[in-house]
C-alpha cells in the first residue's frame, strides 16, 4: 500500500509498505486524511530529537473502520467514522500509576517514536479507536491537535473569572481559546498574524494582541486593570514566549507550557517565588480531552474551513511541506488526503 515517508531532512517521498495484519483485539482503519503538525515540520528540517529517520508521520488522522478483529467490544462498526488517540502508555511509570497516561514516560507517538500513519490503512488496538459520530473523516483529523489545546486548559484549572492569555494562535492554541472560552473565561490571544488573531476572536478570544506591532505586557496591564492574567498558556515553544508568560502572570497565578522550546530559556527566577507562581507542564491529551472536542465539533460551532490551509494528495505532500517551511506563521493545518 501507498505511504508518505520522511526518508531524510528535506526529502519527503511516496513509498509501497506492506498492508498491515489484524489480529485479535485490533481495529483495521481506512486512513482517509491525515495532518501535517508542528512535530512533522521539525522532522522534515531535521529538527525533532525524538524522530528516528527514515520515518512515516501521522498522527492526526481522520478514518473509517474497514475491519474488526475478534475480542473486540460491540459498538466498533464498519464504515464508522473514527479518529485516533495516537499515543501508547506502558501502565508501569509514575505517570501511568498516577492516571496520567497522556504524559508516560515511555510514550511513542505515532509518527514521532514510531512510524505514523500516513498510510492507506492502519492496524490499532480498539482501545486506541475513538468513535465520532456524524463528524466527516476531513474534520477528524482536526480533533487530535485541538485535544491538545484543551488538555492544556485542564492543566491549567480554568474557571470562569479567569483572565487566559494564549500566546500562540496556531491549532493548539486554537484549541485552548475555544476551550478556555467554553469555560466561561475572559480570553486574550498573542499572535503575530492579524489573520490568526481575527479568527482566534470568532473562536472565543475577547482580545486580540498582536506581539509584533503592540507590547505584550502593557496590553494585558491594560485588559486586567493591572493585575495580570490568571493562566497563561504558551503554545509557541520559544524562549521569548516562555519568557513573556512569566512576565505577564499575575501574582499567585499558572503558567502552562505546551511548546518545546529549541534552545535554553534564562529566566529571572525571582518572579517564580516573588508571584508564587505555579508553573506546568502540558502533554499530549487524555480521552476525555477527545471527547470534549468531538463534543465542540458537533455543536456546529467550529470553523473548521477556515482552519484546514490546504488539502493535498500524497503525491504533492513533499510541495507543500517544503512552502510550509517557508512561510510557517501562515499556516493551520495541512491535510494530506490519502
């Protein structure tokens, strides 16, 4: 069968892979669309530690259940649409012992750790298989990127007087706005890009601030009448960003990293005990994130056009991956259609 392979940094080709084998307890998908994120960009430049090259990537997936194996529970359908929860858990961490499978120290994700799934079809456990009712195959492959941003705003303990900064509108940022929002938050978005920053607005935001043009911290002086915002979520992964949350918090309150940072980040660490502040990690998303943005999904609410940039064959994926790295900032999602 057909798969996208990242074969080395800036060589991305189409290659012939066995059809994989079912077995018992596994579900036999049809992969219909698959994106293209931040963590396949790194890998294509050669930037990501944790690839392995050569390497399949996918791990955004939107699909329809082609075959059910035995041992499989009722419920599991052929011709369900279905996405993907791409990431593994070995039970034994500290992580997994403390339920918060989403962070196991021994987690492969698809298309990072292990070979992904931009492919024409994929075998996976069924616990692994997430239903999602009448929502196409297209917009399923949106859901995995914006579970991430929730599970960030349930790290963060969003309430609804909260004041949330965003910093970073692309989809993960997207998906903590429409989450934080959701919660009743007051919302303020930090982009570069004017265009993000007027959708980030149609998805929840009540402010927009562009970091480019306007200073960050007099803004959000100025939307909190001085005391600075209660959660700041960085979604960006630079030490400019990671440096602005610190900056932009208010006293007593969390700041939630979702972005790697690619170099070290010197901080004033005065600030983290003179505002006590409680600083998180996020990653990755739990099932019950899935199932809030499938819920999101189907209240008709999500714009879900005007955050799919550009629908390709496989054949045209090296293309488009290659004008992505040349103009990161204008891009949400790319959508390979296998």
């Amino acid at each position: 069968m057909k798969a996208v392979q990242i074969v080395s940094p800036s060589e991305m080709k189409v290659v012939e892979i066995e059809r994989p084998e079912l077995h018992a307890g596994e579900v036999l998908v049809k992969i219909a669309y698959v994106g293209f994120c931040g963590s396949d960009l790194n890998t294509y430049l050669g930037r990501n530690p944790m690839v392995k090259l050569p390497v399949i990537p996918g791990h955004e997936v939107g699909a329809v259940i082609e075959e059910v194996g035995p041992g499989v529970p009722e419920g599991f359908i052929r011709g369900m649409n279905v996405t993907v929860n791409p990431y593994t858990n070995c039970g034994k961490c500290a992580s997994c012992r403390n339920g918060r499978v989403n962070a196991c120290e021994h987690n492969e994700t698809l298309g990072v750790q292990r070979n992904g799934v931009m492919c024409e079809y994929a075998v996976l456990p069924w616990t692994k298989i997430i239903p999602t009712g009448d929502i196409s195959p297209r917009d399923c492959a949106l859901i995995e990127p914006m579970s991430v941003g929730f599970h960030a705003v349930s790290r963060g303990q969003v309430i609804d007087n909260d004041v949330v900064v965003v910093i970073g509108c692309g989809m993960v940022g997207m998906g903590a706005i429409v989450r934080a929002s959701l919660r009743g938050a007051t919302v303020i978005a930090v982009d570069l890009d004017d265009e993000k920053l007027a959708l980030a607005r149609q998805m929840g935001a009540t402010y927009g601030i562009n970091s480019q043009t306007e200073d960050v911290r007099e803004r959000v002086s100025l939307f909190t009448d001085g005391f600075g915002a209660d959660v700041v979520i960085e979604a960006v992964g630079s030490p400019v960003t990671y440096i602005t949350a610190v900056d932009i918090v208010s006293f007593t309150g969390r700041v939630v990293c979702i972005g790697y940072a690619k170099s070290e980040v010197s901080f004033q660490t005065k600030l983290f005990v003179q505002k006590e502040l409680d600083i998180r990690g996020s990653r990755n998303a739990l099932p019950a994130d899935f199932r809030a943005v499938i819920h999101y999904m189907h209240s008709g609410h999500c714009p879900v056009e005007k955050l799919i940039s550009a629908i390709v064959p496989p054949e045209e994926a090296q293309a488009v991956m290659k004008q992505w790295a040349a103009n990161p900032g204008k891009v949400f999602r790319i959508l390979v259609e296998v």
